[in-house]
C-alpha cells in the first residue's frame, strides 16, 4: 500500500517565502516558482527565510539565485533574522510603464 501524496500547500505570494516547510528536495523547484508568482504580482522585494544552521540550505537558494536571470542581487539580511534570510531584488519588466520617478517639467 503506497502513501498518498502529501496535500500541497498554499503559499501567499507576497513576497516572503519561509522555507522551514519545505525539504532541500522541493526547494530547488519552490525558489523558482515563487520568484515568477513575485513577478507575475509585480512584486520586486523579496525575503526568502532559510535559517541558519549549517547554512545549507543558504547555499542552496544562494546558488539557485544566481543562475536567475531575473535577480539583480541579493544578500543575507543584516536585521535581527542576521544571515536566516536572504534579501532579492528582481529585475523589473521592461514593458513595465509605471513611472518611478517625478518628471520635473
């Protein structure tokens, strides 16, 4: 008798992904997919929650991070979380036509 699948859970897309429910294994697809839900709300800021420990699974987002073509940077957070989470700023779209700036004529 095999295990039926585990429900899959509901993430809110608002910009903060903890990871503390989610194995290594579902990670590497999780990080992806949230960072396009992110884009796909418009939503350029994000703070991913890793934890600290050994920092494996830091260096596992981290290395997912870098091969997305739409991160610009990241770093660890130098809040009270300290280096438990890791800041990201996405690329804006460039059909995106909301002004950020005041035009001064």
């Amino acid at each position: 008798m095999t295990e039926p699948e585990p429900e899959p859970i509901e993430l809110p897309i608002d910009g903060i992904l903890d990871l503390h429910l989610f194995s290594p294994k579902e990670v590497k697809e999780l990080v992806p997919d949230y960072i396009e839900a992110c884009m796909e709300k418009e939503i350029y800021s994000l703070r991913i929650i890793h934890g600290k420990g050994k920092g494996v699974l830091r260096r596992l987002v981290h290395g997912i991070l870098d091969k997305n073509e739409v991160v610009i940077s990241y770093r660890l957070a130098d809040d009270s979380s300290s280096w438990g989470a890791t800041l990201v700023e996405l690329r804006k779209p460039k059909n995106d036509t909301r002004k950020t700036e005041v035009d001064p004529a």
